[in-house]
C-alpha cells in the first residue's frame, strides 16, 4: 500500500492543514492566540481550575510544552496559577475575567463554531459519520499506546 494513501497519513495532513487553516483565521482576530493557547483555553471554559497535568493529558501535549503555552496565555492575562492549599506540588491553572470575556469572541466571532459546516458538498450527516470514524480511529491509537 502506498503510505500516502493510508489513513494515518491522510488524517495527519488534514490535520495540519486544517491547524493552519485555524491559525489565520485566529491571526486576522484581536485575540492574539494560537491555536494551541486556544485549545487549552477550550478546555478551561468547559471546565475551569485544572492541573497543568490534567490539561496535558487532554491535549496530548507534554508537560513543556503545556508549561509554555501557560506560560504566554499568563502574561497575556487570559489565565493565571494557583497553588493547591492541599498539596503544595499541584498548581492550578485558571481563567481571569478577561480569559472568561473572550469565550464569546473566540467562539462566535472568530467563526471556528461553523468551520465544519461551511465545508463546501458535506452535508450534516456526512459530516457525523466523519466524526464517527474519526473517533473510532483515535481510540484505537489511544488504545493501542496505552498497551
């Protein structure tokens, strides 16, 4: 089989292209993010106060590279650090209020929300199949590291 014809190589392009895809949109709004300080942010606002692991294992990212997009999202004042009262070695992370404020923007203004259904000659249920497979195909990757 020709590996560009396999799915890991597809999803993997498509994937990429779609990361950029995301950044110039991201780029021509005043947020001033990146796609990965807004996938952390994604995070915090359906679940605000996480551990800077628990934000790692949700975005597949090791703990250096989440010190480092933290890190620029905290001297953006989108979030800041907290220091666990229990166990002095977890640090929270959480959102300010212009960290909460910009949800609207990020998620409305921006047009992200309706970038899968502004893809030209999908329709709805194409496009839950899709995610359907898609899914399937990460939990098996996921399964099959964790083995």
């Amino acid at each position: 089989m020709d590996l560009t014809q396999s799915i890991s190589f597809q999803l993997t392009r498509c994937g990429l292209l779609l990361r950029q895809m995301t950044a110039k949109r991201m780029k021509q709004s005043s947020t001033g993010l990146t796609p990965e300080e807004a996938t952390l942010l994604n995070q915090l606002w359906d679940k605000d106060r996480q551990t800077l692991s628990e934000l790692g294992q949700w975005a597949l990212k090791g703990a250096s590279t989440v010190t480092r997009q933290v890190d620029s999202l905290e001297r953006k004042g989108f979030i800041k650090r907290e220091n666990s009262q229990q166990d002095r070695r977890n640090v929270y992370v959480v959102l300010t209020e212009k960290g909460k404020a910009i949800e609207q923007e990020f998620r409305h203004d921006i047009g992200l929300s309706s970038l899968d259904a502004s893809i030209p000659g999908i329709s709805p249920e194409e496009l839950a199949i899709t995610l359907s497979v898609i899914q399937r195909v990460r939990d098996f990757a996921a399964a099959e590291l964790n083995e």
